[in-house]
C-alpha cells in the first residue's frame, strides 16, 4: 500500500467529571487526510485545506507525531501528509488531536502495522505537546480507539477504553471565539481543596459505572465539575445560561469540550439532541454570536479507512 485517505474524528475531552483523564470520539465531526510514502527521506505536509495551519513538519501536530512513530522505528522512509480540515483549531473538540492520531493511524497502516492502536497513543501525544505544552491523552487516544477512554495512569500510560450506551447523542456548540488551550489551561488553579475533589471522584467513578449499566439518569447526575468549569467557563459568552437551556430541554448534562470554547450537551436519544440543539442555537441567535453547531453519535471505531 503507497497511499491511504482517512476519516479522523473530532472528540470530547474532559467531561466535566474527568479532567485530564477522561475522552470521547464522535462520529460524524471530523478531518480528512491522504498519506502517502514518498523516496525523498522525508516528511512533508504538502497540502492544508480549510484552516492556516503550520506547513513546516516540525511545527504541524501531524509532522511531529509521525517523526516520534519513525524515530521509535528507526525508519527513514519518507512520507507526504495532505490535511483537509473540518474541525477548526483551537476549537475544544480536539483538532490537534484528529491531525495527529490521523496521521499516526495512516503511517502505521502504510508500514503493515508494526503497532496496535494502543501503542500508537504515544507518538500521537507527542502532537498534543506541540499544540498545547502538555502531552495529554484525553483526545488522542479516543480518536485511535473510538468510544469512551479512562486514563488511568500516565506514567506508565494506562487508557482504559469503556462501553458506549448506544442512545447517546452529543450536541457541539461551537461559539466563533478563540481560546488557546495554554491560555485556559493558564488560568486553572494548581490545588484544589479535599472537599471538591471528594465530589470529583464520586462522579467520576459514578460516570464510569453509568456506561457499564446504561444508566442514563445516573450518566446526567454525574457529569458535575467544581473544579475547572467555575474558573473556565468564565471565557465562554453565556456559559450559566445555556447550561439552564440545555438541562431545560432534557439534556442529560452539559460542560465544556476540552479547554473550550466549544461546549457539550450529552442526550438520549436524537429527538433530545435536536430538541436541545434547537434551543441553545435559538438562544446565541438572540444574542447575535457566531457559533457552528454539531449533532453526532459516539464514535465507537476512532480513526477509518475511506479509502
Ligand atoms: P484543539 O483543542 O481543538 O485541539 P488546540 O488549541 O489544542 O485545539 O490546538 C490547536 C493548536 O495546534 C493551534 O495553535 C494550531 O496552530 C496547532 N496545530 C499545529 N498543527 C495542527 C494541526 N494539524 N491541526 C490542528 N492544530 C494544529
């Protein structure tokens, strides 16, 4: 195989009860790349549609996590990385993230698979320390593996993939903001007191047991965050309002994608995501702010082959 074009999803990191340590793909929201092995030796982005994105490898998610995969290989074969962007950077729902977990899943399949989709998790963080200062997993390893995943542990790397209940539904607002991932992450408090962290793990535990059972009212009880959402959401127009709006609507719960601007409403069933899609959208409407709105199932496969 010379050449494979590829579907790399966009994905939830965090979940308001899982900083850091808790992600999910989704199906339908994401990028397309075409790799391709060439004999010049070398990496090469040759082609970017759709955002400005770095074209130097060194300094494109892609680039750098696909040299961390070569360099583990001891392997000079040359390959050029064409990027066709959906997911806009710097969004919250893991645009650095698809690039590299894309990128890496392709060379892999190029070179007959000398990794499983688990190993491939570390070279694709390596992107995630270009983007963001801080190689977290969160993202990538829920767009290689699809579904639901628990980082256990970081070092050792241990990600945990979870069940997906199959009524689940996510809602994508987007408002047209930029927040840079190191600005909010910026901004987060470095300790946090025994009594929040004792709710934390509570729903963190509680959310992991609710996608074992199907249980979605305990899923909504669950996804609580005092931690980071209270200093976060602050850079999100209109956060406590659409919250209101969205658990109004029946939204099992609602926070915010990664380091945001983006923010989430996880339902059940779709009739409950475009219900409560209709009413966050009606309501950044009346308050003339840009946004893109997304509806979309879990993923369950992370990145595919389209061709
Ligand atoms: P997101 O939370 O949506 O992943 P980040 O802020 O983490 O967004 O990452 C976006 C940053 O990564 C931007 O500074 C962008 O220039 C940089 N970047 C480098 N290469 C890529 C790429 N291929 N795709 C997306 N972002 C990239």
């Amino acid at each position: 195989m010379e050449e494979i074009k590829i579907f790399a999803p966009a994905t939830v990191a965090n979940l308001s009860c899982g900083f850091d340590v808790l992600g999910c793909c989704l199906e339908s929201i994401g990028d397309e790349m075409l790799l391709r092995k060439n004999t010049t030796g070398e990496i090469r982005i040759t082609k970017i549609s759709g955002q400005e994105l770095p074209m130097e490898a060194d300094k494109n998610v892609a680039g750098v996590a696909v040299r961390a995969l070569l360099k583990e290989l001891n392997s000079q074969q040359g390959f050029d990385i064409e990027i066709y962007k959906k997911i806009k950077a710097g969004s919250g729902i893991g645009s650095s993230a698809a690039s590299s977990a894309g990128a890496v899943f392709a060379v892999n399949k190029l070179l007959n698979e000398p990794f499983s989709p688990e190993e491939l998790i570390p070279f694709a963080m390596e992107g995630e320390r270009l983007a963001s200062g801080n190689a977290h997993a969160d993202n990538v390893a829920p767009a290689l593996l699809g579904g639901f995943n628990l980082i256990r542990s970081y070092e050792p790397l241990e990600v945990i993939h979870l069940p997906t209940p199959q009524d689940l539904r996510m809602v994508i607002l987007h408002p047209l903001i930029e927040v840079k991932t190191m600005d909010s992450r910026s901004i987060i408090r470095q300790s946090i007191s025994l009594q929040k962290a004792v709710k934390q793990w509570g729903n963190l535990g509680a959310f992991v047991s609710a996608l074992y059972s199907n249980d979605y009212d305990l899923l909504g009880r669950s996804l609580k965050d005092e931690i980071v959402e209270p200093v976060r959401s602050i850079l999100i127009p209109f956060f406590d309002e659409l919250k209101i709006i969205a658990r109004e609507s029946g939204a099992l719960g609602f926070g915010i994608s990664g380091s945001g601007p983006s923010v989430f409403a996880m339902c059940k069933g779709e009739a409950s995501a475009k219900q409560t899609g209709a009413a966050i959208q009606k309501y950044y409407q009346e308050k003339e702010i840009d946004f893109d709105l997304h509806l979309s199932k879990i993923g369950n496969e992370g990145v595919k082959i389209i061709s």
